[in-house]
C-alpha cells in the first residue's frame, strides 16, 4: 500500500500537471511547497527519492502521449523500425524526413489524444501557405506519414482513434493536375543525339539510360533496378520485373 505521504505527492502532480506539464517546473515548485507546508504541516514532509521516482513514473506516462514523445519513448519508438525489410529504404527516409522538417517544428509538443481537425488544418495552412509547397505535398507529409503514425498508435493501444478518421469527404482541396505535354519524335531524338554526342565518352551510362526511356516506356525507378539477368540476348527481351526507389 502506498505510504500517505507518496499518496500526497501522487495526488498534489495529478493536479498540477495540467498548470506546469515540464518535469523542471513541476519539481521547482513542489520543492518551494515543501519548504512552505514544512513550516506548519510537519507530516507532509517527503523524501526526494520518493519524489524523483514519481516524477520519472509518470514523465513516462504523460510524455509517451506527445507527438515528440511518440519518436523517442522506448515502448513505441515510431521512427526506429521503419527500416527494410518492414518498409522500403526510400520510405523510411521520407518518414524521417517528414517528422524533421514539418511535423515536430510545428506540432512536436501536442498532446496526441487530443490531436485534431484544427491542428491538421494548422499543419495543412503551415506547408502550403508558409512554406508555399503544393498541397501534394501537404498530403504525402499529413495523409501518409501523419497518418500512418496515427494509425499505428492505435494499433498500440496508445491512443484511442485516429484523428484523420474524422475528416469529412472531399476535405482536401483540388489539385489542379497538368495535361501531358510529350516529346514529339523530332524533340526526342535530338535530346538522344544531344546526350550520346556530348556524354557517351565519359557518361556511357547515362547515354544508355535515356535511350531506354524513351524507347522502352519504363519508370526510372524501373530502369535503375535493371541487372543483366534480366536481358536475354538469345531474344533481346528486357524484363522488368521490380524497380528501385
């Protein structure tokens, strides 16, 4: 059973928390209480051990709920697994990316648990107004990797629901997407000429890269992950069975 004066201590940073939410604040103040209830209140005299030990208990507990909180608290350290094989290479550092960049300037000290429609609303006016990035942007920071973040926390039982669920329909503005405007066949092979002229002697590699999309059609991420065992000479078929990102 918890001794009274470690139930005093309990119940006085149960209520103070909300007024002073840093360990230091807390810790200055209770020790100028102490000083001043000692005077006139001899049984509330407590050991700093006891005090200490309560404060790391519950710093624990109050912290793991903060966004910053999420990417270093050793129970659910986010960032930490999201290496391959768990997540592609390029993934993870988009991820990393996104948390440095936007997400903790802006919203690092929230609470999770009571994250919400204003705050993304705040994130999605900080990245496209401030910042003067697109909203694509805006939804590859937000949408997948705030997201996604979210949705794991409740996955861990850290917090209760994910506060993305609760956007209305067709909350995110338009994007305005371009028509495609391709390379005529003249353009084309002048740019082919252009390259294999200039760079072929020193920069074979980008000559044959070029070449190849244009005439294959493939992605770039797709032509970087070609290796030799996918062309056969006997029918001078390129396979294209993965891509590299």
């Amino acid at each position: 059973m918890m001794p009274f004066h470690s139930l005093s201590v309990l119940l006085w940073y149960l209520r103070e928390v909300k007024a002073f939410p840093r360990r230091q604040v807390i810790q200055e103040s209770f020790e100028r209480r102490i000083v001043t209830r000692s005077e006139v209140h001899q049984p509330f005299q407590v050991e700093f051990a006891t005090l200490h030990a309560l404060l790391d208990f519950f710093d624990s507990r109050f912290e793991q709920k903060m966004i910053s909180g999420q990417i270093v608290y050793p129970k659910f350290n986010w960032i930490k697994d999201k290496n391959p094989p768990i997540v592609k290479k390029s993934r993870g550092r988009k991820y990393r990316s996104h948390f440095t960049v936007h997400i903790l300037p802006l919203h690092g000290d929230k609470w999770m648990h009571l994250y919400g429609i204003t705050e993304i609303r705040e994130m999605l006016a900080d990245i496209t107004q401030r910042k003067h990035l697109t909203v694509k942007t805006a939804k590859n920071v937000m949408n997948a990797t705030l997201r996604a973040f979210f949705r794991d926390a409740v996955s861990e039982k850290v917090i209760e629901k994910n506060p993305f669920d609760e956007l209305p329909k067709k909350w995110w503005p338009k994007t305005v997407t371009p028509e495609p405007d391709p390379f005529t066949e003249e353009e084309r092979d002048r740019i082919i000429a252009y390259f294999f002229e200039k760079y072929w002697g020193k920069w074979p590699h980008a000559c044959v890269f070029i070449y190849m999309q244009f005439w294959t059609g493939q992605r770039p991420s797709e032509a970087t992950d070609r290796r030799y065992k996918d062309y056969d000479p006997r029918t001078s078929n390129l396979a294209i069975t993965s891509s590299r990102t």
